[in-house]
C-alpha cells in the first residue's frame, strides 16, 4: 500500500508537464474555452488523486489499528487459556476424600481465578 502511495504522488507531480501544456497554449493564444477547460480538469485529477492518498493513509491507519487490537485479544486469549489449564491442574489434584484439604483446595482456586478474571 505504501508503493501505492508513492506512485500517487508520482502521477500528482506528472501533472506538472499537464500546467506546461496549458500555459503553452495560452502564450500561442489558444481558444480560452479549452484552456479553462483542461485547467479544470487538471484541478479535478489532482483533487482525485489528493482524495485517492487520504483515503489510502486512513486504509493503513485503521487495518495498522486492527492488527494492534487482534493481538491484544490473541494475548488476552493466551492468558485466558493458561488460566484454564492451572485451574484444571489444580482441580486434578484435588482429593475429594479428605474434605478440609478439598475445601482448601477450590477456596484457594476460587481466589485464583477471581483475582485473575478481575484482571480482565
């Protein structure tokens, strides 16, 4: 996207040789209608073409702003995920027989994991 920029900003400066020809005509004393008329449209291909590079510039900013906000959920979901998987250790390694322990044990994940959602 970056090379297409430049080559928009390649074709604008390529419109010098256009204001050339115009004032080229003027001094051999053209019809005047036709030199209004290719200086409008001179000034409709350089709006177009200024118009062109905004709308690309904002393109890059927002899939740039995107990409930031995709890898902040993918970190978000890794962190989520090794959540689960300490929660789940510590569920395995639970002894349901001995209810103290056991009660220790999902008070202590309890904690863990609010403390850990809170952090979201």
């Amino acid at each position: 996207l970056k090379s297409f920029i430049k080559d928009v900003d390649l074709e604008a400066s390529h419109l010098s040789e256009v204001n050339d020809l115009i004032l080229t005509l003027a001094e051999r004393k053209c019809d005047q209608q036709i030199i209004r008329l290719l200086e409008k449209k001179q000034e409709d291909v350089l709006q177009d073409l200024l118009n062109l590079k905004n709308e690309t510039t904002k393109t890059i900013e927002n899939l740039d702003q995107q990409v930031q906000e995709q890898e902040k959920l993918r970190q978000n979901a890794r962190t989520m995920l090794s959540i689960i998987q300490r929660t789940k250790v510590q569920l395995i390694e639970l002894r349901p027989t001995i209810n103290d322990e056991a009660d220790q044990k999902l008070k202590k994940i309890d904690d863990d994991v609010t403390i850990n959602y809170k952090l979201f």
